[in-house]
C-alpha cells in the first residue's frame, strides 16, 4: 500500500466514524430509558409520558428575594436546599391524552386537544391518577413533585426570575400576555390552554414550567413560607389542612403569578380549568 492509499484509507476511517458520531447525537431526541442526552437521562414508560432525570446534590435558594419585583410575602424566607436524590421529572404536563389512557375520561374544559395538558383535576384527582399509574409499575414509583423539586427543576440551576431571564414576553410561555414582566413586550393572548412543549425547554428540558396551566405539587400551603422546609427537597408537613399548593401560573395569570418563586394554593379538592399537574418517578417512595 503507498502513502496516498493510506491516507485515503484514513480519511474513511474518520468520515465513517464522523457520521457515526452524527447519528448518535441525532438519537438523542428519542425517549429510551438509559439513554444519556446532553440534559441526562430520558424515560418514556408505557404510556408514552417522557421523563426527565433530574440532578441531585445541587444546593439552591428556593423563594426569592426582598428586593424582586411583585414577589409575595410567603416566597420567603429565602432558604438553602440541597435536593439529596435524584428523580425523574415529567418533560410535560400530563395531557389530555395520557389522562383519559389511565382514567377513561376528560375533565377537561378545553377539550379535543389530545396534546393539551388536563385541566378541572383537583390534587386528589391527581392522586387517583397516580395511584392507577403506579399499578402499571414498571420498577418506578409516581407521585407528585414536593415543592423544592418544583422550583429547583424550573429553575435549572438559574437565579434569575424565570428560567429564561429577567423578562416574561407572550414569546416564552402562554400566559395573559397583555401584562408582560420587566418591560418585555405585549403580544398574541391565546385565552385557553394550548398544546405542551409550544415553547423552549428550559436548561433541563422541562417545557411549559411557566404558564399554559399551575402544577400542583405534594405539599400543604402555609403562609409562613419556607420556615419549616425541610432542607433536603422532601415534602413540607407543616402545612394548613386541606390547602394545597400549585406552581408556574397558567394560561389565564398575570406575568407576575408565572415567577419562578410565586406560590398559589387551593383546597385539595378544587377543579380549575387553570391548573393540572406533571409527575415525578422515582425508586424512593418516602416522600
């Protein structure tokens, strides 16, 4: 062989593992448990719901600080919490679709939107939803994500007021968009849920933290704020008895109620055709 056939012989060696490379990186959008992304691990279980895994051993402040515009009295005191396991975290909110697959029905005021996340479920209809789930265990467990899971997966290891920045604009979330944040500009209000994953993710590939419909989360409401929270990422038990808190705001909120540190509440058993859910799985069924 001369010089030039080795070369040449080279040269297909490295497009051929090139292309490989290219492929590979193009897989990454498919939804395989274990497979590794550039934003972690992805499961899809049987069901079609994708999951996203989230990092532990990160620390965070949940709730905001004093001087942060429109910020409520119960997002503080602000607080340090490391999350200690890692979990899996729904990429959406539970559509319409996935609801009726487990429970037969819609609920839903914005029907005949498959993609579109429920609405008009309470946190015990979420529960219920859970709880039929986890009857198709596939070595998971489902539950609701506590509070401190919320906001430290929304956030995405940022400080800022929403994941994307400082500013909320009708070109980052579905929400009531004729009141914009931090000087962003007014645009197109939807007035209804629209379908998930309509905007950018955020850093960890979570889409629609911000807007469309208020998530509720495991934990009781107390207006003390972050006084109790254990600083770990487990649920809050020092709560008021049935209420129950929501995050992210909804289709129909102001910009403000869409920060990353708000907290809203209703009665474990309310409906809202503003609020749904997404999960979390994890192999820990302590929380």
């Amino acid at each position: 062989m001369n010089i030039n056939e080795e070369k040449k012989d080279n040269l297909e060696i490295v497009v051929a593992v090139s292309l490989l490379a290219i492929l590979i990186l193009l897989a990454g959008d498919v939804a395989v448990f274990g497979q590794v992304t550039g934003l972690g691990k992805v499961k899809k279980n049987s069901i079609g719901m994708e999951l996203v895994e989230i990092p532990s051993g990160q620390s965070f402040l949940i709730g905001s600080p004093e001087s942060e515009e429109w910020r409520d009295k119960d997002e503080g005191p602000q607080k340090k919490v490391t999350i200690a396991k890692s979990f899996f975290m729904g990429k959406y909110e539970v559509t319409q679709e996935q609801w009726e697959v487990i429970m037969g029905s819609n609920p839903s005021n914005n029907r005949d939107c498959a993609r579109c996340p429920v609405e008009q479920v309470s946190w015990e209809d979420a529960q219920e939803f859970i709880k039929k789930l986890n009857a198709k265990n596939n070595g998971y467990v489902y539950r609701l994500p506590t509070e401190a899971e919320w906001e430290y997966a929304a956030r995405a290891g940022k400080k800022t007021v929403f994941t994307s920045g400082n500013t909320m604009s009708f070109k980052e979330a579905n929400f009531d968009s004729r009141y914009p944040y931090g000087g962003a500009s007014k645009g197109k209000y939807h007035v209804k849920t629209i379908e998930v994953g309509s905007y950018k993710a955020n850093a960890w590939g979570l889409y629609d933290t911000h807007g469309n419909v208020g998530e509720w989360v495991q934990d009781k409401y107390t207006s003390a704020g972050y006084q109790d929270l254990p600083t770990d990422g487990s649920v809050n038990t020092a709560g008021d008895g049935y209420k129950r808190v929501y995050r992210g705001g909804s289709w129909r909120s102001n910009s403000r109620y869409l920060r990353s540190a708000n907290r809203s509440w209703k009665n474990q058993r309310d409906r809202s055709r503003e609020v749904g859910f997404r999960i979390v799985a994890t192999r820990d069924v302590k929380r």
